[in-house]
C-alpha cells in the first residue's frame, strides 16, 4: 500500500533552489519538519559532477536530462535541447560557474510586475541586495565595493589568471568603446570586467554548500502532482504531493515547488492549476483557472564564432589544447575566459525594432528597454567546439588552434510556453522558448555579433587572428561587417543555441504573487527560476540563491 508521511514543509524539487531553501529553513526554525523531494540521486560529489570538464558526460551518466524544444520556427526549425540538472542540486550540479549579478535595473523592473503589491519591494535590487551579498564570498576583498558584496558566504567566487591573450583582447575592447569597470558584480555590469566563476576548481553543487542536516532529504522520488483540497466555500489547499509511485508526503504548513522551470509549470498543470482549455484537453480536472501557467516562458540564446589563431600565435601554446597552455600549472583548473564584456545598444536604433514589434502601439522613449540596459555579453573563450557552434560546423579540434567570441541576448523579448505533452508526468513537457520571435532579439544578436567582428578586426588582435580565418557552418560563408542583416539572421537561425537558463514559466505577478504564494491556492508557493518575472542581464544562478534565500526569511518570519 502507498504510503503517507507528514511534514511540515515539503519542498518538491531538491536542486538549486529547492536545497538553499531547505538549508535555511531549517537553520531559521530548527523545529520546522522539512522533507526535501529530489527526482534525481543524491550523486551530486560524483566525479563527473565535481569536474569541470564532467559537465558535457552528465547526460549519459543520467545526471542531466536535455529537454528537447519545439522545432524552433525561427531557428530554422531546430529541435534544441534544454539541459537542466537531474541529481540532487538540479542545474547547479550541470551548469558552467559563472557567477554574474544583472543591472540593478532588470531587477527594479521585477517590483514592477506586481503592481505595488504589499511585499513587492523585496524583489528589486535593493530587496535582494542583502541575499545576493549573503551568498558569496567574493573573490575581490581588496578592491570592490565593500557595499555591495559578501565575503563569508557560501559560495566562494574567483576570476580566471592572467591567460595568454588577456591584454590584446583587453585593448581590443577598448578600441571598441569599452571602458573599465573594475567592480562589474555590484549591480552595474557594464563595460570590460573580470569574468568571475563559482568553481574552486571544484563544482559548489547546491547540496554540497548548503547543510541539509536535519532535513528530510528524498532522493530518486518523483512527484507526479500537488495534492489539493477543495472545501465547499473555502480556498483551495495544497496539503502535501503525491509521487509517481503513489507515495504521498503530506505538508501540515506548506508545499513549495521548485523544479525549475521546465518540471514546475508541468506539475501545477498535472495538479489541475493552469488554463483550463490546456487541462480539459488532457483530461485533467480544472481546479484553478490559472491562464498564465507555463506561458511567459523565456530563455537566453546566443552565438559562438569559432575563430582559427594565427599559425605562429597557435604554436606559442596561446590556447586551450596546445601542450604549452595545458602544461602552464596557473592555467589548470581555470575558466578559459579573461573578460566579460556588457554593451548597451543605440536606443534609437533599437526604438525601431520595438516598434515593428508592436506596430500599432506608440513606443515611447522611456520604454524600459531604451533605458541605458545591458543588452549584450561579448566573450572570448580560449578554445572552441563544433557542438556550441551551432548545426553544420565541422568538428574542431582541440588542439590549441581555436579560440571562440560569442555574444548572448540578455533581455529578450521573444516568450514562449511550457505546456503539457500529455497527462503522464514522466513525460517531457512541450517546452517552446520561440526564440528570436521578435525584431527586438534578432537585431540585439545582428549587433552583438557586429561587436564581435569589430573586436576580432580589432588592430592589437591583427597579431593574433586572421580576420579570413573564421569558421563557419557548411553552405555559410564566414561573416563580416558587410554581410546584410538578412544574411546574419540566416547565420543565426542556423548557429545560434541556448545557455540554459529557462525562466519565467510561473512568473510572479501572474502565476504566483509577491510573497511566491500560487494564486488561487493557499498553502503552495513557487520558488525557482519559473518564478522570474522578466529577463536578466546575468547568468542566473546568483538571483536564483538570491531568491530562495529572500523566500526562506519570507517563511520563517511568517511561520515564527
Ligand atoms: C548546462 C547548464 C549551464 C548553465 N550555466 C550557468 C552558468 O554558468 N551560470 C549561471 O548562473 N547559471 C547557469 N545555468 C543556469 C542555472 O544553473 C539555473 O538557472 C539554475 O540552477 C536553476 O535553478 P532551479 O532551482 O530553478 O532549477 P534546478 O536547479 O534545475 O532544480 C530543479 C530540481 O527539481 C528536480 N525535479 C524536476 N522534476 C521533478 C519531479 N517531478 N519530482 C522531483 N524532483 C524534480 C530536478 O531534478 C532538479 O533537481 C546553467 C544551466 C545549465 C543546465
């Protein structure tokens, strides 16, 4: 027979957020009973997982599943995959390290989506502020702004060492415009930073950094639903979750789900919470009519150019692969990228594109995206790979001959739906980002690789590249600053790939409100990066600490 155990907290979903959560939970009121309900095992030391270079075997050791999307219409109809942690940790334990914090704009406009609603002010810079600085240790004690960061939190920070290429591609940048900006993590990214990275060289998965003693940790246990409880003339109730394999965990506080924005839009639509036209089609009984579950979907997409070294540059041991670089003890273990680099575009420029967007409504000049916002990242990656080269490039061999520039759409505009693929809750969702649905994101991505060519026709690379020896996929010629628009989004319908950092599938203000509480329903909160109102100039790791942290004095102060 099933069986039924009770909590005072179930959290659904033991990954990124789901393990900072329980951790501070626990440390806030030792009383509180928590299970922590993880589909994956509890793997998340494995070696594969530690290791940098483990994250691309993850899949096959079935410590990471690929959600494959929609053929994507703008992308030439490519199937993408959406990689998301399947151990306990989630995505912490797959992703790549880089430890950024957004424009303190994006967050301030996050308040805005709730319409001044009581407890709104917590989710604007200022409001995350204390939690982003309570989770890092930052790795610039001396120089940065004592302000704005943390330096005994759990998650220790670092930038890479001086790498071989640092200085011409440094002074590139600046020709481009570029400034210096020396603290590029304190809610003003812009300009030429230090990349920063939460390895140590070793991978901080969630579990690992936060103490889960005392919690109720459930491992290789999947939730198939929210158990709801509807009572003639009172609220709806979530009182616990029900497992696949018919477990039942009952919550006597509160259910809160986070497994990320993928898995937690499903299970509110398997649980009965979402549009009630999308339910009735799966035969799912409508408990709460909630239209906007799984369909303010976005992600970050972005393109990496391959770019072949000068001979003599690749035989000095310049990049990743060539014996030199690899035997060079500062390098071991290090990210393989100098700066990270934020530009803002012409407002003008991209007033038009917004425009197109929405032809019959007026676009002001103080649209929030003309604001001075950081729309872009430029990168250069001391090595490249066919794989995040988009479909059609060749193989490339990793043998110190490669380096990569890439550029990524921070705040897109493009939204695109989770929905159910049938009322079976093993089986993937629908998941549709609609990538590059918008002038707005195609035009960012044209400039952004514009940016690119400029940097690497820049005079203190010439030494280094030779601007004819770009790699580009079969049947595209190799891109420069008079290749038209229509031929760079061709290039980026075939090249372009997701970092995935799905967002926003059960966003606040619409799916749940100010204090993550699900609309409609007492006892059942979202925390995870579903939650997210709007998009990030950031890889959004930090927020997501940042948010499960707020969410945890949030309860606690609420349970006291
Ligand atoms: C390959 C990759 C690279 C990335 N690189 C970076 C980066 O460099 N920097 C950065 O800041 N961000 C990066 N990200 C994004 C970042 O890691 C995520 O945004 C963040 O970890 C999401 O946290 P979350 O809590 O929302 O979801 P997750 O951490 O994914 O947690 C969801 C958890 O729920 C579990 N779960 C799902 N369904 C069920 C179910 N039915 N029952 C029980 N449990 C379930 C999952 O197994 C998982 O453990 C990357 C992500 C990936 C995948």
């Amino acid at each position: 027979m099933a069986t039924e155990t009770t909590f005072d907290i179930v959290i659904a979903g033991g990954g990124t957020a789901g393990c900072a959560l329980a951790s501070r939970l626990k440390q806030g009121n030792k009383s509180l009973s928590i299970a922590l309900i993880e589909r994956g095992s509890d793997d998340h030391t494995n070696e594969l997982v530690m290791n940098a270079w483990g994250r691309t075997r993850l899949e096959g050791a079935g410590l990471d599943t690929p959600y494959p999307t929609v053929p994507q219409k703008h992308m030439d109809d490519r199937v993408i995959k959406l990689h998301a942690g399947n151990v306990l940790s989630g995505s912490s334990a797959a992703n790549a390290g880089f430890w950024m914090r957004p424009d303190r704009k994006d967050l301030d406009l996050w308040a805005g989506h709730l319409d001044g609603e009581e407890g709104s002010e917590r989710w604007t810079y200022q409001g995350l502020l204390p939690h982003l600085k309570r989770i890092e240790s930052h790795w610039d004690r001396e120089g940065s702004d004592r302000e704005a960061h943390g330096f005994d939190g759990p998650f220790k920070t670092r930038t890479s060492p001086e790498l071989p290429l640092r200085q011409p591609i440094h002074d590139g940048l600046v020709s481009l415009g570029f400034e210096d900006n020396p603290d590029n993590l304190n809610g003003t990214p812009f300009g030429i930073g230090r990349h920063c990275d939460n390895w140590t060289p070793l991978r901080q998965p969630a579990a690992a950094v936060y103490d889960l003693s005392g919690v109720s940790v459930i491992t290789n246990a999947t939730i198939h639903k929210i158990l709801l409880e509807k009572k003639y003339g009172q609220d709806v109730r979530a009182t616990g979750v029900q497992l696949v394999d018919g477990r039942k965990f009952l919550a006597s506080k509160e259910v809160v789900l986070s497994c990320g924005a993928y898995r937690t839009p499903q299970i509110l639509l398997l649980s009965g919470i979402g549009p009630a036209e999308d339910l009735f089609r799966h035969g799912i009984e409508t408990i709460v009519d909630s239209p906007h579950v799984g369909k303010t979907f976005f992600d970050h997409s972005g393109i990496f150019i391959p770019w072949k070294l000068d001979s003599a540059a690749a035989e000095a041991g310049l990049a990743m692969g060539h014996p030199k670089y690899m035997a060079n003890p500062s390098f071991k273990g290090a990210t393989p990228i100098d700066w990270m680099t934020i530009g803002a575009l012409d407002p003008s420029a991209l007033q038009k594109q917004l425009q197109k967007d929405s032809p019959t409504a007026s676009i002001s000049p103080t649209h929030p995206l003309l604001a001075h916002r950081a729309h872009y990242w430029l990168a250069t990656t001391y090595y490249a790979s066919g794989s995040i080269s988009g479909e059609g490039m060749q193989e490339i061999p990793f043998d110190g001959n490669y380096i990569t520039f890439s550029t990524l759409n921070f705040l897109p505009t493009s939204r695109g739906t989770i929905t159910l693929s049938s009322s079976n809750p093993l089986d993937y969702p629908v998941c549709d980002p609609n990538y590059f649905a918008t002038e707005h994101d195609r035009f960012v991505l044209r400039e952004g690789i514009r940016q690119i060519l400029r940097l690497a026709q820049s005079e203190p690379l010439q030494p280094y590249l030779s601007p004819t020896d770009q790699l580009a996929p079969t049947n595209f010629p190799p891109l420069s600053l008079s290749t038209t628009d229509a031929d760079l989004d061709a290039r980026v319908r075939r090249s372009a790939i997701t970092i995935h950092h799905g967002m926003g599938s059960a966003s606040m203000g619409k799916v749940v409100d100010a204090k993550l509480r699900v609309k409609g329903v007492r006892g059942l909160r979202v925390c995870d990066a579903s939650v997210f109102p709007g998009p990030l100039s950031a890889t959004p790791q930090a927020v997501v600490y940042a948010v499960a942290e707020s969410c945890a004095e949030m309860m606690v102060g609420e349970l006291a």
